[in-house]
C-alpha cells in the first residue's frame, strides 16, 4: 500500500487544508452505525459515521486506530479521512426514514467508497487468495486482525475491477469491542484470541517475512500518531487513545508467532 492507500488528517489544520462534507446523501440502514455517503469537497465520496452513533464514541475512534495501524502495516485498509461539517449542514436531516438523525457539526470518519466493491462479512475462509496481489494483502490483514483483536464482524470489500483485490474495512467493533466496547481482553483469556477465518491456499514465505518486518516496526511513535489524528471535537482523551495503542503493542509477540506459524503451515 502506498502512501495514497491512507489520507492522514489533522485536528489543528486551517480551514483551507480540511476536507468539508458537500452533499449527504443515502444512508446504509442495515448497520448500528447507520453511515451515510457523501460526497466532500475534494471531489470523492466517502461512508461518513459519526461520533453520536448508537455503537459509542468508541466504534469511530476504532475506524481511525485500525486505520492508522494498518498504514503502518502497509496493509491494504480503504483511504480514509476525518471530514468536517460545515456551518450550512449543521442540523441538517440525514435519511428519508424513521431512523432519520441530524448532523450535529461535529467532524465525521469517512472511508473512501469504492464503487466497484462487493462486501464479504461472516466469511469462514479467506477468499481470493492467490487473485490480484492478495498473497501480499492477506500475511499485514492478518496481522491487523490478530493485533487489534477482532472477535466478530470481520469484513473486507472485494474490488471487482481489480481482480478482487481484499481491502479491510468497518472497524468499529474491533479492539475486542463485542458485547462491550475496549474489554481488551489479555491473551491469556479466550477472548483474547482473534477469531480468524481458515485460510486454504498457501501464501509464498516471502510474504509472511514482509508482513513479520512490518509488525517488528510498530512502536510507541503510533500513540501520538493516533492522539493527533483524532478531531479535537470528539473530545477523546490522550489516556484512552494510549490504551488502544498500548494493548496492541502488547499484541506484537503472539501476532509474530502467529504470522511465523503461517508461514511454517502449521496454521491454516
């Protein structure tokens, strides 16, 4: 993934350098979150959630944590960017149903839609494995599931103009999220280990040892990383983004075995 694959963003930026939601438009009911797409001022549409929604604060904070810690993985995550509500559309009604909300003004996440996507959810085997340059995605994907400790609702988009290439995406419930958000739960807990789908076809070493010196690069420099990252509005201490970032540095040994065990074949 190169530095385009992720759109970095800054709560201090001057008017001129944010990104400012234009035009909202249909909403995804089917989900706690209920994002919207919209389309922003730089011309892109992006699935817009809120701070407000009914899975907490702590669902948005996860989108940008697992992002930023993807990007550093050079994994394969969706653009991303925080987009801000400008005066005219604040209050203004999102949805033409009776789960309809109204935006409050306060910055939203938004993950660059991809229009040639088909989402997988629920999956119990990593698809598309050899298409595309998926041998390379799946070893950093893997290593974000089992640093940010996914439980359930594991999803990726498959590009159907691209050879289905496998991109992560919806990270709210990571973080050991379900039923409760962050229980981030140690690894010596059943809960603590990342519920992972099978993988049936073989990935080269190579790969592995890429996804392994990228893992071995993590280091506390994503605190404040993450810290800067998220709006000043959301108002979302240092201590609580610094205990994200402490329990998957914490992570790093059990996914490195994890990832050597792959490679190994003596985990499929």
């Amino acid at each position: 993934m190169t530095s385009e694959n992720v759109i970095s963003n800054d709560s201090h930026r001057t008017r001129s350098e944010k990104t400012y939601l234009q035009i909202p438009g249909k909403v995804a009911y089917k989900t706690g979150t209920r994002p919207f797409l919209g389309r922003a001022d730089d011309g892109h549409d992006y699935w817009c959630k809120r701070i407000e929604s009914d899975h907490g604060h702590e669902a948005i904070v996860n989108e940008v944590a697992a992002s930023i810690i993807g990007q550093r993985l050079n994994a394969h995550v969706r653009p991303w960017k925080i987009i801000y509500v400008p005066i005219s559309l604040h209050g203004h009604m999102i949805g033409d149903s009776t789960e309809r909300y109204r935006l409050t003004g306060t910055p939203l996440f938004g993950s660059l839609n991809l229009h040639t996507g088909t989402l997988q959810q629920g999956f119990s085997v990593i698809p598309f494995v050899n298409n595309d340059a998926n041998h390379n995605h799946i070893p950093k994907l893997i290593a974000m599931w089992a640093l940010c400790n996914v439980q359930e609702d594991l999803q990726v988009l498959t590009d159907n103009a691209d050879d289905n290439s496998l991109w992560s995406i919806d990270h709210g419930f990571w973080f050991d999220s379900l039923p409760y958000p962050w229980q981030l739960t140690s690894l010596d807990h059943t809960g603590g280990i990342p519920h992972i789908p099978l993988l049936r076809q073989s990935i080269p070493s190579s790969c592995w040892d890429k996804a392994i010196t990228a893992l071995d690069n993590l280091d506390a420099t994503l605190r404040e990383e993450l810290h800067q990252a998220l709006p000043e509005e959301w108002g979302i201490s240092e201590d609580k983004s610094a205990r994200l970032i402490s329990y998957v540095l914490e992570r790093k040994d059990y996914t490195r075995k994890l990832l050597s065990d792959y490679k190994t074949g003596k985990r499929q």
